[in-house]
C-alpha cells in the first residue's frame, strides 16, 4: 500500500473533536499558547465530588492523600510519604481481583513506598504548540507517524523525559532523552527505564523536541499512539489528526476502560512487548502501535 493509500485507509479511524475531548487530549484555548482538558476521564488524575482545594493544597494521583505544595510546587509531606500500588486492580463482576503488582487484595494498603506525592497539575496548560498547515502532497499523503513518550514526575506534573517517534515503515525518526523543566520528584524508573544519571547530561529541552516535531509534522499529518492523550499533554502538543489504539481497539466493558497496549500486541499481532527488567521501549511501543494499525488497515 502507497503513502497515499495509507493515509486514505487511516482517515476513518482518526478520533471526532468530541472523542478527543472525552479522552482527555489537550483542545485549543482562547489564549493561543494554551489549552483545555476535560480531566473527568483521565484515569491517573484523582477528584474528591464536592471537595475545594486551597491553591495549595493537591490530591496524589497514586494513593488519593490531600497533600500541601510549597510556592513553587514542591510537597509539604510532613514525614507523610506515599504509599500505593504501582499495579492495578481490575473491577470484575461484582467484585475487584487483587493488585497486579503483589496480588494483595484491593483493599490491602500499597506494596510500594515514595518520598513524594505526586499529582497531574492541570491548572498549569501553558506553552502548548500546534502544528501549522502545508499544501497538500501530489499523492494526498501528509505523513503517518507513530508517536510514545515515557514521563517522569514534578514538581509540576508529569513531564516528558522520553521521546520516539517512528515512520509508516516502522523506521525511527525520533529517538531522545529530553530534560525536565521542573524538580523531579520520581523519574519512574520501573516503567521508564531510565533514573537520574540517565539525564544528568542531556542537554534537549522540551522546547527543542517541539520544534522537532513541529518541522516534521504539519496539522493533518496523522499521529498514532495508545492513550495518546498522555504523551500529547506531556509535549504541550495540540494536535486534530490523531488515531489512538485504546480507543480504535475497544476494552469489553465500553468507554472508561481501556486495554493494555501490550495485551493488544499479544492478542493481535502473536507479540510479546514491555519484557519485565529494563522499563519500556518508547521506540517498540511507537513500532507497535503502528504495526496494530496495518493489521487494522489490512483487514479492514
């Protein structure tokens, strides 16, 4: 299948402006370097109905305690420090099967212990970035990338500390460390792979990835990723032309609930993806993705 053809094919999986905005994927504001969220339905981020919070106070996204910041977004812990399971409990009928991570019961208190609580600042949306129009290509193909991120945690949120990039022939076209803008609270390192000696020197900024990508991409090329949404708001990248494969490959129980991408892989592709030891591959995720998407095209 050519480049045309390709993007042709992908075109009905892209997600509706209302899809996007359901899952929790970054959406134009009226102030141009900004952008809105709709966080009911971003799973790591916590909400307590009812509750008000004072400007400095927040919820931890892993164990759900209300948590004081000094002015510059650092954790009063107060020798408090965060206790949670880094696994998951899944809610099955009429009851919810133990963690995961230690296959202790849901109720059981975490298996794994923090300095830091952290949390998703969602009040701080600024210096986000879109790609811009181009003419269109001969072929009608404005370009088919596969995009995966892994963050660590700051003072400030989660930040991108990974990024790959690969082409619709599964080639790498981006691959880098990138250094945080903010104190790191938790580089994350059972599922990034990567700890602070990692960064100690990488020099790349956030702003420069942007502007890698911003040259590479315009605002029709077509952006595949899995919960996209994450790796999108860790960019400061809005984009419109995005496909995501939680999305594209339903979970059973509907809207809300979302399959693993590595259960995909196994299911669809006979693959076996994020080997337990070394943290995930940003480049075999992005491959991945891609590789569901031609087996989604190719059957369809």
């Amino acid at each position: 299948m050519d480049g045309g053809a390709l993007y042709r094919s992908l075109q009905r999986y892209v997600l509706t402006e209302q899809q996007q905005e359901f899952n929790g994927y970054p959406r134009p504001h009226y102030d141009k370097d900004r952008a809105v969220i709709n966080s009911k339905n971003i799973t790591q981020v916590r909400s307590m109905p009812g509750v008000q919070l004072a400007p400095d106070k927040r919820i931890c996204d892993r164990c759900g305690t209300i948590f004081r910041v000094d002015n510059k977004g650092m954790p009063i812990n107060r020798g408090d420090p965060c206790s949670y399971h880094w696994g998951r409990s899944y809610q099955r009928r009429g009851y919810k099967t133990p963690y995961t991570c230690c296959s202790r019961d849901s109720n059981s208190t975490g298996c794994t212990i923090n300095q830091w609580h952290i949390s998703e600042n969602l009040d701080n949306l600024k210096g986000f970035v879109r790609a811009t129009d181009k003419p269109q290509p001969v072929d009608g193909n404005y370009g088919v990338y596969a995009l995966d991120c892994e963050m660590c945690y700051t003072t400030e949120g989660s930040e991108v500390l990974h990024v790959a990039a690969v082409s619709s022939e599964c080639k790498t076209v981006l691959d880098t460390l990138v250094k945080p803008s903010n104190p790191v609270l938790d580089y994350n390192t059972r599922f990034s792979g990567i700890s602070e000696k990692d960064v100690r020197y990488v020099t790349t900024t956030l702003r420069d990835v942007q502007d890698i990508l911003l040259d590479k991409f315009c605002n029709k090329t077509i952006l595949i990723g899995h919960s996209l949404d994450g790796d999108l708001r860790a960019l400061r990248l809005i984009h419109d032309t995005v496909i995501d494969t939680s999305v594209v490959f339903p979970h059973s129980q509907g809207p809300g609930f979302k399959r693993a991408l590595k259960t995909l892989c196994q299911v669809y592709l006979n693959k076996n993806i994020q080997k337990p030891g070394n943290g995930h591959s940003c480049v075999e995720d992005a491959t991945a993705c891609m590789e569901l998407m031609m087996r989604k095209t190719k059957n369809w």
